[in-house]
C-alpha cells in the first residue's frame, strides 16, 4: 500500500525532487545522502556526502538513481532480487524488502 511508481524492471520509486542536470549513468560516479529501511521501519543503513561508483552498489541503486539529476530525491522500495537476495546482511534478512530515501548531490 505504497504510492509509487511501479518501474518495469521490477521495482517501485517515488521521486521527490527530480534535480536538474545530467542523469548518472551506470559508469558514473556519483555522491548522495541516504537511508535504509527495511518495510517495517527499522533503519539498517546511513550515510552523508558518501560517493560510489554506480557499478559497485545493488542492482536496484543501479537501476534507480539514473532517473533523477543532481539536486534530486528518490524513494526507491526495492525486492531482495534487486538488493541482497537470499545473502543475510548485517541488519538484513535475508530475503528483505529495502526502503532506501537518496538525495543525489552531485555525479562526479
């Protein structure tokens, strides 16, 4: 019961600001402010100004970041075959649903 996108490739999105500018793409390196959430609210992850090559994250950040521009905001509610699948993580179950909140400051 979420209202969001729901995108082709598998996952829903919710973008609050969408930035201007050019997208990343896959190969970009880019810097954001973010939270993890599992669905039931506990948080599980954090960060500020923290920069990532695009390639190295989960397939749903991947997937997910490239519609928005610098300046923008996304919710992204990602299915454990775009995030972590059946590999438990520290705070993850397995087989989680992630809730990820991520302001794109800026594509390096």
């Amino acid at each position: 019961n979420i209202k969001a996108t729901a995108d082709e490739r598998g996952f829903y999105y919710k973008i609050q600001k969408p930035g201007s500018g050019d997208k990343p793409s896959v190969c970009s390196n880019v810097t954001v402010n973010y939270k993890g959430q599992l669905t039931n609210g506990t948080s599980f992850d954090s960060g500020e100004d923290v920069s990532f090559g695009l390639k190295q994250l989960i397939l749903g950040w991947q997937e997910g970041i490239p519609l928005i521009a610098p300046g923008g905001s996304i919710t992204l509610y990602l299915p454990p075959r775009l995030a972590y699948g059946d590999q438990e993580q520290p705070g993850i179950p397995a087989n989680s649903i992630l809730v990820f909140q991520i302001d794109l400051l800026k594509v390096n």
